[in-house]
C-alpha cells in the first residue's frame, strides 16, 4: 500500500508546529536572560550603593586621623585588615607615605590604578574570584592627595552567588520552555490534523466539497481553518466556471468546424464545379475568420482577467473619447432608426488607456444597437459622481430577462435566442473596467430598457 506523497502543505503545518515550540524555548530563554540582567543590575546598584559607603567611611577615618596626629600617627595606625594599602603625595606627585602589602604583582596593578586617579574619583578592580578592591582618590585640607584602596568582601560574594544562581535556573527555565512547547504541540496538533487531511482529500481526491467545521470561537486555527473553506468555495467556484466555460466553448466551436470540414470536403470533391468551388472556398474562408476571431476574443479576455495585459495609461478627458466613439456609432444607429444621443459637457479627466476603454464602451453601445428594435432611443451619459468618472449607455430595449443578470459579465453568457456574437462583450467589458481599477454594473427590467454603467476613479494630480 503507496502512502501519499509529501504536498507543500504538509511542509507548512509541520513548520509552523516546530516554529511554535521553538518560539516557546526561545522565548523562555529571553525571558530568563532579562530577569537574570535585571536582578544583577539591581543588585549591582545595590552593591555600588554599600561599597560607597564603605569608601566614605574609610576615607573619613583616614583624612581624620591624618589631620589630628599627622602622617607619622598615620603610618602606625592604619589596620591592615581593613585597608589594603595608602598613599599619599603631594600636589607635585612626591610620594609621601605609600603603606602598601608585599610588591608583588597584584600590588603592581592596584598601584597603576591609583596614579591614574583624580582627586574625589572612584574605581575598583577584580584581583581574582575572590578579591575585589575599591579604590578612591581625596584631596586632604593641607592640598596633599590621599590614595587608597580597600577589600569589597559584598561584590565578590554577589558575583560567586549569581553565577551559580545563573547555572541552576537555566536548565531550569529551558526545561519548562520545552514542556510548554510540547503542551502548545500537542494543543495545535489535532486541529491542524483535520486542517491538513482536508487540504489532503481536496488535493489528491479532488472532493472540493469537503469544509472544514468552524465553531464561531475565534481561536487562531479556526481563522485558518475559515480562510482555507474560503479558498476551497473559491476553488470550486473556478472548476465549476472553468467546466461551464469550457462546455459552452465547444458547443460554439462544434458549429462552425462542421460547416467548415463540410464546406472543404465539397470544395475538395471533384465533381464540384468550379464556380461553386469558389464559392465554398470563401465561405469557409468566412468561417475561418470567425473561429480566429473567437479564439482572439478569447485570449484577450484571459489577458485582462489575469492582468497580462501591458496598458499604455495617459491622462486625457473621457468625456471627449466618448462623444467621439458615440458619433463614430451614429452612422449605425441612423441604418436602423435608432435615436442616439450623447449628453456629457463635464471634464473628466482619467489616467487610462485610451484603447482599452473604448473597446469597453464600443462593446455597451453596439449591443444597444444590436438588441433594440427600429425606432428606439439610446443614451450616452458621461458625468462625476462620488469621486469617479461614469458612463451609462441607456436604452429603451427589450430588457435583459431576469434569469441572465446573474451571469452577464462571465464569458459566453447570452440570451439562447440570440444571433449576435459570443457571449463574451460584456466579459470584455468587465476585465478592462477593473483593470482600470473600476466596476461595471447594469439596471434593467424586461420591456423597459437596461442602463449600463462603467465608473472609473477621476485623475488627481498626486497620482503617479
């Protein structure tokens, strides 16, 4: 037994299942990380606030003592527990008294730090783990400078507690990040389940009518879950235009191939005469036309649906290109006693392409021409309205029956009756419009006419 392949959505939900406990880990850890900098850097405030007072209690003892009993009282009474080392010089830099520990190479570096030193400025240094030494600089009353440096026992016990406070809640907090990943997994797994064996059997069954149950709640895969039924309907709707189009397609098609094998066999048989031959030959050169020209109107419709068509936008009046198209038609309209009028001493300026559009309105106003009877009258309105530029192209006709006006604007839709073109005008008409980024709509009632409106946006000088 085949398993089913591996489909790209099967990639997407096992991603989006790892990203998500991942994510979870991940931000366990960030959060870690935050609370471990913020509570050393309260505790660092903390410490810097004690050590402070450690130096300024040291540095009070040591300028007392020096203004009561002198530099010499000085030398014999500094505990060296206490006070790592001190030293004094005068402002020219002579080393007065230096009481210092054994010259080894800690003391080496705690005494470069000391000379650079300003007076009333503060430092420290990490000997090792375990030795911190505060440094502080002060000018005595005399103009002398006091240098000195004490042991900071709170800062290294801080330090040694934080590391190992830090090395026990990180494990800690990656182990709950994971089991709060796992529980979210396994949270998500059964509804994305149903979400992916949905995709699955509308993928490899082509059952599009299969839904997906949405409960209403608003949760997170219940949206995807909406979003993908809408896909499905959209889908579906596709296939069922697709099929529909493609049936009419052929039912127009199957016509005229017969007649023209027809005609070129009898072209072909030797006992036509040859003036008949010719005759049949330009007939089924007639309908040789009219497949090309149904096959072309074909491709260019898919090209304005699907926006491959390259348009030529400039900015230019419509109310101008539509009173020039409408007298172009007037000729046509004279031949079968119709009335054609156009109203429209608005500008209007648009950004569109300017054979585009009149293809659009030529299609409205010849199917007026072509569906009313001798005798009727048909407007051509061009005026602003809401920010847009319309056109209407107005009839007293027969009207559209009510059962056409669902699927007008789709292609090969027309009356059963009709002798008149394809069906696919008004497919035409709809793709430029919203190419343009408009709308095109119709008003209509049997025996009383249809108003066909096209609205397109009005130019406005900010527009690129």
């Amino acid at each position: 037994m085949s398993s089913e392949p591996s489909t790209e959505w099967d990639i997407l939900l096992r991603s989006l299942k790892s990203d998500l406990a991942i994510s979870l880990i991940i931000l366990g850890l960030a959060v870690a990380t935050t609370v471990l900098f913020a509570t050393y850097a309260l505790l660092n405030r903390s410490i810097s606030n004690e050590e402070a007072g450690e130096l300024e209690g040291a540095a009070a003892w040591l300028v007392t003592t020096y203004a009561r009993l002198g530099i010499d009282a000085l030398r014999d009474s500094v505990p060296a527990n206490l006070i790592y080392c001190v030293c004094i010089t005068n402002p020219q830099g002579d080393e007065l008294l230096r009481l210092a520990p054994v010259q080894d190479k800690e003391w080496q570096i705690v005494r470069g730090m000391l000379s650079r030193l300003e007076p009333a400025e503060s430092s420290h240094v990490h000997i090792d783990d375990r030795h911190t030494l505060l440094l502080h600089s002060r000018r005595l009353p005399d103009g002398n400078i006091l240098k000195f440096a004490i042991s900071s026992h709170i800062r290294t016990a801080v330090l040694q507690t934080s590391v190992r406070l830090a090395s026990l809640l990180t494990p800690l907090v990656l182990a709950v990040s994971l089991i709060a990943g796992i529980a979210v997994y396994r949270s998500i797994r059964s509804p994305i389940r149903t979400i992916a064996q949905a995709i699955r059997a509308t993928a490899f069954s082509g059952d599009i009518s299969a839904r997906l149950p949405v409960s209403g709640s608003g949760l997170h895969d219940e949206e995807l879950a909406a979003a993908i039924n809408l896909l499905i309907e959209q889908l579906a709707s596709s296939r069922r235009q697709t099929r529909e189009a493609f049936d009419v397609l052929v039912h127009e098609l199957r016509a005229p191939l017969s007649r023209l094998r027809a005609l070129i066999e009898f072209a072909s048989d030797s006992r036509t005469p040859q003036n008949r031959r010719e005759e049949t030959l330009a007939l089924a050169l007639q309908e040789t036309a009219r497949t090309t020209d149904l096959l072309r109107r074909l491709f260019e419709l898919a090209q304005f649906e699907t926006g491959t068509e390259r348009f030529q936008l400039i900015r230019t009046n419509l109310s101008y290109i539509i009173e020039d198209l409408s007298d172009s038609f007037s000729y046509l309209a004279d031949a079968k006693s119709i009335v054609l009028t156009y109203n429209g001493t608005q500008e209007l300026p648009v950004m569109i392409d300017v054979d585009s559009i009149r293809i659009a309105a030529s299609n409205l106003i010849d199917n007026a021409i072509r569906y009313c009877s001798r005798g009727a009258r048909i407007e051509v309105n061009t005026y602003k309205a809401e920010g847009q530029a319309v056109l209407e192209v107005n009839d007293n006709g027969p009207g559209i029956p009510p059962e056409l006006e669902p699927n007008l604007f789709h292609r090969l839709s027309r009356p059963p009756s009709s002798a008149y073109g394809y069906g696919l005008g008004l497919a035409i008409v709809r793709g430029i419009v919203r190419a343009h980024g408009g709308e095109v709509s119709v008003r209509t009632a049997p025996g009383r006419g249809a108003s066909f409106s096209i609205r397109i946006p009005l130019y406005s000088g900010d527009q690129q």
